[in-house]
C-alpha cells in the first residue's frame, strides 16, 4: 500500500479515547482539550500603553514640537486621572490609558524638563495604544475542543483566567518486542544476540507523546506466547504496539497471532525502510484494543513510528487539527541515483550553507543515521536526485512531540 494511503487508512481508523479530566492548567502541557475554551473576558480588559512614552491628547501635539506639562505618572497597575488639555501624563507600558487621551508618544521622541515636556512628534490618534478586546473579545472561543496543549496554549488559557482545562485521558499504550536474540543491556551477549534497542527508542517516542505505557518486555518467539500477550495486553489498553516478528518467516509469528485473536487489517507498506507494517484489531471483552506491529530493525522501527504510529496516536488523544507530518522544501548537497520502487525516507541534516547532506549509509540497522540526522527526505519512488534538486524534508523536530 502506499505511504499517504496507508496513512490516510490509519487515520480513518482512528478513534478518540473515551474519557475526560480536570487538571491545572499548569499540568496540561501536551494534553488534548475535550471542550471549547471560551474567555470570559476582553483582552486587554481596557486600552494600554504599549511603550513607555507620555499620554497626550494628539490635537495638543499638531505642531510636532509641543510643550506640555506633566501633570501626573501612571506606572502599570494603577489608574490616572482624567488628562486636561494641554497637559501630558507619564506612563509605562501595560499602563491604562487616562480619560481624555488618545494617543502615548514614545520617549524617545520626548524631552523632559522638570515638569514638563516637549514632544517632538505629532502622534496620530490611537498611537502606540492596545485597544480593549484587540486580542481576545469576552465570549469568543480562544481555544478550541482538540487543541493539543504547547506552551504558548497554557499561556493564553492563563491570560484569561482559566486555571483549570478538561482534557481527554491520556492513551494507554502496551508494547512488547519479539525475539529469542534479544537482550537487555547489562547483561551479557550470548552469542549472535543483539541489544534491545527498540525498546529504548519507542518508550521514549511514546512517552514524549504523553501515553501511559505498559512495557511487557521481550516476548519469547513462539506463536502461543505471542497470543497470550496480546490478550493480556489488549484487555486493558488502547494501543498494543510491538517490535519485531512481523516479516514472512517462519519464526515471525506477530501476523499469525492477531488473526488468531482478532484481525489484521493492512500489512506491507510501500516504504523503505519500513515495509513489514502492520495494522489491525486484537478482541478484548466487549471491545477491541487497537493494533501496531513495527519492524524489528532500528531504524526502520524509528521511521514507521514517527510516520504513521504518531499521526495515529495524536488522533486517539482526540487532536482534530492536521496530524500528518509536515515537510519543508530545501536544497539538495548530494546525488541519489538509485532510487528504490518504494517510497524512500533519507536521513538527512542541514548544512552550514543550508542545504541538505545525505548520510553515507542508509541502512535499517545504521541507527547512528538516526543520530546524525536532523530529519528525513521524503523521496518519492523511483525518484533519482541530483545536487542542486529541490526535496521535501521533514525535520525530526516536528515527528517526536
């Protein structure tokens, strides 16, 4: 199946996880908003200063060099009296603009003697003025059901008060990784044994995305141990997402297994490295747990989760917005001349020139391209390219989170 279909199929598969919660608004960072978010209030509440200058009345300041008297200081926080023609006032910004002005000349453009000032400048009305409401009007919905929470969400949600948001739960996620000839680190390597990398790799990706994640570790290569733990995985969890055991070989028994205890949906993708993905349902008592099955090589494991595992998770989470991973178009510094028949992902990393270098091997057991790289090319099949050629690169910046 080709990379945007199978992308597109996930995703129409895709369900946002049942249940809500209230937390702090300080705690949500990263989570996905159940309801709307309405303010219930104008920001600015009222017109302010943006610059620290003078409040005048810009009629009184036509000639551009007028010399006014300073008849009071408003620093931010407290409320000035009404300003009387031929006068100015102090201010700083954030300070509420005084009945009577309509336009802050800048400092700079001021000079102060005792008290008063000369402002060399003729400001038009509505200088260097915040207008009640320009941000947000009370009532109007600032942010919206679906919202996945960054930083500058939480800021905005504060600036109008709301100290608590209603959040979907978070996704639980079980993973386990087939095969007889992994081992943990710090234990030692029997022979033709390989270190469990993958187990590192995905818990760090779905925990970047905020799951609840169950590890049940490495899962010996037989058929019936593969079965029970996908049912003991699926009785309790959202998303069963396993490493390894999902090519045609005869020690490969992930495919057998969820036909065994549900169904599979889509296996094989046109993607290189990345094709034995795999897709499908695992029953549970009155429901199903949906599910994943990666390559075991690193980084083809790597790639397929943040091309298709990430999109898929954010939809659980209930993100309504565009999950699809987002590419940028940028120079080419190398010559690919044997493109594959599948879609290629190239790891790659911007140069000091700002075009793109190619990691020498590209390989799906080099896990040190994963580390070289600052993201992936999306090469399209058959596509050679050539130095000086336009690609579509997708930083890993905007994959992990």
């Amino acid at each position: 199946m080709p990379v945007r279909e199978a992308l597109d199929f996930l995703l129409a598969a895709a369900r946002a996880v049942d249940g809500v919660e209230e937390v702090d608004t300080l705690a949500a960072n990263g989570r996905v908003l159940a309801f709307d978010q309405v303010s219930g209030l104008n920001v600015p509440a009222a017109d302010n200063t943006q610059m620290d200058g003078y409040a005048v009345r810009a009629a009184d300041c036509a000639s551009g060099s007028a010399t006014l008297r300073i008849a009071q200081r408003i620093p931010a926080g407290t409320v000035g009296a009404t300003l009387e023609p031929g006068t100015a006032a102090r201010i700083f910004t954030g300070a509420l603009i005084p009945e009577g002005a309509d336009a802050v000349v800048m400092q700079e453009q001021c000079e102060a003697n005792g008290d008063q000032v000369t402002v060399r400048h003729a400001p038009q009305p509505g200088e260097w003025i915040r207008c009640a409401g320009e941000d947000i009007v009370a009532g109007s919905v600032i942010l919206p059901a679906g919202t996945r929470l960054r930083s500058q969400e939480l800021g905005l949600a504060a600036s109008v008060g709301l100290a608590r948001l209603p959040v979907r739960r978070r996704v639980r996620v079980a993973v386990f990784f087939t095969g007889d000839e992994l081992a943990m680190p710090g234990e030692p390597l029997a022979p033709g044994a390989i270190y469990n990398s993958n187990r590192f790799t995905l818990r760090g990706l779905l925990e970047n995305l905020g799951c609840e994640i169950s590890d049940y570790g490495i899962v010996p290569d037989s058929l019936q141990a593969t079965r029970d733990t996908l049912r003991a995985a699926a009785a309790q969890h959202d998303l069963i997402i396993t490493s390894g055991g999902v090519s045609v070989g005869e020690e490969d028994h992930i495919k057998p297994a969820v036909e065994g205890e549900g169904r599979l949906n889509m296996w094989q993708i046109a993607v290189k490295p990345g094709k034995p993905l795999a897709f499908g349902e695992v029953n549970r008592e009155g429901g199903r747990a949906f599910f994943l099955g990666l390559p075991g090589n690193p980084v083809s494991s790597f790639i397929t989760f943040l091309l298709f595992v990430r999109p898929f998770l954010l939809r659980l989470q209930g993100v309504t917005g565009s999950v699809q991973p987002k590419a940028i178009p940028l120079r080419a510094d190398f010559d690919w001349t044997k493109p594959d028949r599948r879609n290629e992902f190239l790891r790659a990393r911007i140069n000091d020139a700002g075009g793109l270098d190619l990691f020498p091997n590209q390989g799906s057991g080099v896990l040190t391209s994963t580390v070289w790289a600052d993201g992936l090319i999306d090469n399209p099949p058959g596509q050679a390219i050539a130095k000086g050629d336009i690609v579509r690169f997708i930083p890993f910046a905007s994959l992990q989170y």
